[in-house]
C-alpha cells in the first residue's frame, strides 16, 4: 500500500457553539490540513496520484472557506451543524473523496485547528 500526503494551511474564523448553546467568542485560526491519499497500486508513471493534483483538488475545497468565517457557509449550516475541528475534517473528507481518482481512496484527513490540537477524519 502507497501513502501520498499534502498538507496546506488557510486562515478562517469560527465561533464553536458550545453544549450550553452559547457560542465561544468570534476568532481566527491558521487552520493546517493534511490530506493521505492511499493506492494499492502505482500508475504507469510509479505515482500513486500526483502531488500537485491532490493539492490542486484540496485547494479547490478551502478556496471557499479561506478567510471567511465557517458559519457562514452553507454546508456548516445544513449537514454538519457545527464548526469543531472535527466536523471540518469530516466536511474536507467528504468533499475531496469523490474528486480523487479510482485507484485511490482517501485514507485521512487531520486538521490543525491550534498548535498541538489536531482532530483527524477517516472512514476506517
């Protein structure tokens, strides 16, 4: 099994509500994302996917969501409900996994949300 990783950062500001209902103040983060990609078998070039193509589609998912504040967007006011370090893993996942080629399966996606704070998202 192949493992390819890209990681890449954007910056965006959320408010997390919180059990009581009540929201944390409004504050940005320098998000970071990884995404792994995985593949049983190497194309005819030996790339399991092609680094600049697996960036180009995760760009593509944070372009959107790059200097906006999360709650604004549709997906985090419909399906997923909150703006949890956690549920944007989910959301990058379950958009990038469809765009990826057929030979390849998404393994995981980790997203940084503060330095030594990571929530990851993976089907397994």
């Amino acid at each position: 099994m192949y493992t390819v990783t890209v990681e890449t950062s954007f910056t965006a500001s959320h408010q997390l509500r919180l059990g009581d209902g009540t929201f944390e103040p409004l504050h940005n983060h320098n998000w970071q994302i990884r995404a792994a990609v995985t593949a049983q078998n190497l194309d005819k070039l030996g790339l399991a996917i092609d680094f600049n193509k697996l960036m180009n589609l995760l760009d593509s998912i944070l372009a959107p969501m790059k200097d906006k504040k999360l709650e604004t967007l549709v997906p985090f006011q419909t399906q997923y409900q909150n703006t949890s370090a956690e549920l944007v893993a989910k959301y990058i996942f379950d958009s990038l996994k469809p765009l990826l080629p057929p030979q390849t399966s998404l393994a995981y996606i980790e997203v940084m949300e503060a330095p030594n704070c990571w929530a990851k998202y993976s089907e397994r």
